[in-house]
C-alpha cells in the first residue's frame, strides 16, 4: 500500500454535463403541469411582435436615431427631470427624419414610456429593450405592454374634470377591458359607460370611512360624483386607441389583437400573484426561496413567478440578489434561477454584480443565456477557475441540502477529466467552503481508494500544505 493517489482508469471523470445544468442536479423530476395558454384565436408571439414593432415604428426609429446623433449625457433631453426634449435637439431630430418637431416630441414621448429610450435625471440614454429590438420578440412585447400599462400617461387627460374624478376611471378601467377582452368583438359605448359607472361606485363605497374623533370643517370642493363618466371615458377610449390597444368609432369599442392579449397577460398575472403554489408570495426573497427548494422545477418557477408578481421589478431582482450574496450556496443557485423568469429587466443588475467573485459564475452564465447563448453551451463563458469556483459552490449546495449519492454524481459535471486534476484546481480556487466539501464528498464515495486522496486533498487545504 502506498499514500500516492491512484491513477487506475476508475479515476477518470465521465465527461461533464454542462455546468449550467449543475445547480439542478438536486432535483431531476418535472412537473407535466402544461403551462396556461392565451385564448384561441390570439396571434402567435411573433405576430404580436409584428404588430407591435408595427405601432411603435415611429418611437423607435426616433430612439435610434438619438443614440446615434447624440453624445452621451444631458444634451438629449431639458433639464426638467422628465426627460423632455429640448427644442434643439427636437429640430434637429425634425430636420433629419422628415418630421415635425411635434411629431418628433410625440415618438419621444412614446418611446420613453415604452422603455425604447431610459431618463435619468437630466440625461437620457437608450434603453435595453432598443438594443434587442430586431432580434428579440420578448423585448419588444414587453415594451409594447410598458405603454400599454401608462396609455394614461399617452393622451393627456381632460384639464376641466377634477384630478380624483379622473383617477376614479384610471382605476376602473381594467374591469372595463376585462369585460372588452371577455366580449371578443365590439362593445356598445353606452354598455361601457354603464360597466364604469358600476365601478367607480364599487371604488367610493371601498374607500368609504368614518374617521374617529372631531374633524375640522371640510374644505369645499366640487364632489367627484358630480363629474359626468361618459366624457371621462371618451378621454379613456382615445388614449388607449392612440396605444394601439383598442379600436374606437361608431359608438363602439373592439380591443385589437395586441390588446386582447395585453389584457389577458394581466389577468394571468393576477390569477398567479393570488395562487402563489406553495403560499411563499408574502415572503422574503430568502424564506421564498427556502421554501421553493423541495419543490419540482416548474412548480418552483410558479412560484418565482408569484412572488415576483406581488413586487416591482426593482426591489424584487435586489431581494433576491442579496438573497444570492447569502452563505448558503443553495439559495445562490435558486436566486439565479428565480432571475431567469424575471428576465431582461435583471440585466443590469445581474450585470453590475458580474465583478462580485461569490456571483460572478453564475452571473455570467445568467447573461450567456439572456444574450441568446444555448443553455448547454453557456458554460464555456467561464474561465477554468470560475467553472472550478462554481463546482465548488454547487457541492457545497449538494452536502448541505442534499444526499450522499447525489454527491458523488456531482463528480460528473467537473470540467477536470481526472480526480488528481480536480483536486489541485479546487485547491488552488480558494473556495471558503472547499475543506468541507472534501471531507462531504470522501465520506460519501464508495472507493476507498478515491475518498483517501479527497481526504487527503481536505487536510492540505485546511492545514495550508501541499
């Protein structure tokens, strides 16, 4: 018997599976649950995006045309804060694109809500969705349900009605395109005008409270009952027309295409926000998470899309991004999954913790996919060190949460083609959790031979030898 590590053909490593593919070596079993699908007759994706490409043409031809004649900073829009252009550079634009400075204005303001073009302060600069618009069907849906979601913000709002009368019908208007979507062809304007009376009544009766304790005189303002619904919703009509969500003439009103499913999305959207699976949907990121990690794949994104649904974007992606800076290299590989549903909007920040060297393998392999890279090739954006780094980690998700046979078949998506080989690279990686993944990894293998040199491995690693 000899001390030296063997090198017999048992040691050699099967060639790996992606290492992409290493963070769900925990779970194997999918969920059949089919996923829900629009109702019969809507478009497919790619001819939404036609269409939406189509409605938008003028938006992001103005959105190209500032991200290749301006400098970057605040010489493309005033200094308001709202991103508005300045009469310069709104001539400019006019005189180049054979538009008028009105009609320049118009794209621009278009292009800002559908997120073509992101203000920031004073400064204005293109925004992701124009950098993916002709190759990225998704991006551009997306940009198109953003304008939809602001049609308020579109067509500017009757100045004589009073602003509370107005924000009754902003926000009783969904169930008025609900019942447009359900009706599936043209609606009378007189049944849609009844329709917004009954919700805005729903609306002040729910805000309705009687305060406790003396009360100061109030200050008299014409009530919102007052203010007649039917120019409100003429008002409403128009501005989601100028969308593209709807067709509006002749006393009636027929959602398009793109609208109809606009309308469906949200409805989803809120059926899943109210059927969190696995009720984590009040949770923080890092108990949802915790929570999701017993469950099959699809029924964990279920539930990442749940939860997601209850937050804005931005605090959600932070949530969890701090939920992946966390000790637990489990939760780090189900932060990165839950950001897959999320998408494009987590680029940039999925982009900025890039240097951070706990996330930087995984969020490079977040941004190789996003970027269109095949899931089973994603893995070659890693450097040797990285890939080594992420076995590691995805070990030490495997010893703490975890069986021993599923361990000892991590082995099989090390990029090393030898056991000696692996050891001296995770050696050398100096991840903090290598001595135990070690002694995890030789408690669990069956060869005696290997799990001697393993054990061998950790004890150099801890006492700092070689």
């Amino acid at each position: 018997m000899t001390s030296r590590i063997p090198r017999d053909s048992r040691l050699r490593l099967v060639r790996p599976r992606p290492l992409a593919a290493a963070p769900r070596a925990m779970n194997q079993r999918r969920s059949r649950r089919p996923a829900p699908r629009p109702p019969e007759g809507t478009p497919a994706p790619a001819e939404l995006a036609r269409m939406a490409r189509s409605g938008l043409a003028g938006a992001a031809r103005v959105a190209h045309w500032a991200d290749a004649a301006l400098r970057p900073g605040p010489d493309s829009a005033s200094p308001d804060g709202k991103g508005t252009l300045s009469d310069s550079t709104a001539e400019l634009a006019a005189a180049e694109l054979g538009l008028t400075p009105a009609q320049v204005r118009a794209d621009w303001d278009t292009a800002r809500l559908a997120g073509l073009v992101e203000v920031h302060g004073d400064s204005a600069r293109p925004g992701w969705r124009l950098r993916a618009w002709d190759r990225d069907d998704s991006a551009v849906l997306r940009g198109w349900v953003a304008l939809f979601d602001a049609w308020s913000l579109a067509h500017p709002e009757p100045r004589e009605h009073e602003p509370s009368a107005v924000a009754e019908v902003v926000s009783a208007m969904p169930q008025v395109l609900s019942f447009l979507q359900l009706s599936a062809g043209p609606v009378p304007v007189e049944q849609l005008l009844d329709l917004l009376g009954q919700r805005v009544t729903e609306l002040r009766t729910e805000r309705c409270e009687i305060p406790y304790g003396p009360q100061p005189d109030p200050v008299q303002q014409p009530p919102a009952a007052d203010t007649p619904l039917d120019p409100l919703l003429d008002w409403a009509l128009h501005a989601l027309a100028s969308v593209g969500a709807l067709t509006y003439g002749d006393a009636h009103a027929t959602l398009t295409p793109l609208g109809s499913w606009a309308v469906w999305v949200k409805l989803e959207q809120i059926c899943v926000a109210a059927q969190s699976p696995a009720g984590n949907i009040e949770q923080s990121a890092e108990d949802m998470l915790r929570g999701c990690s017993q469950l099959r794949p699809n029924a964990a994104r279920a539930e990442y899309r749940a939860w997601l649904a209850a937050r804005t974007v931005g605090s959600a992606v932070g949530e969890l991004i701090d939920a992946a800076r966390g000790e637990d290299a489990l939760l780090r590989g189900l932060a990165f999954e839950a950001l897959r549903v999320v998408g494009a909007p987590a680029e940039p920040d999925v982009r900025a913790v890039a240097e951070e060297a706990t996330l930087r393998p995984y969020a490079l392999l977040w941004l190789a996919e996003h970027d269109g890279i095949d899931p089973e090739d994603a893995h070659e954006v890693l450097t040797r060190e990285e890939a080594t780094w992420l076995w590691v980690d995805t070990a030490a998700a495997v010893a703490d949460h975890g069986e021993a046979p599923l361990l000892v078949r991590h082995l099989e998506s090390a990029i090393q083609p030898t056991v000696p080989m692996l050891l001296d690279e995770v050696r050398a990686v100096g991840h903090p959790r290598t001595v135990q993944v070690l002694v995890a990894l030789a408690a669990a293998h069956p060869d005696p031979a290997l799990a001697k040199a393993v054990r061998r491995a950790a004890f150099q690693v801890h006492t700092g030898g070689s």
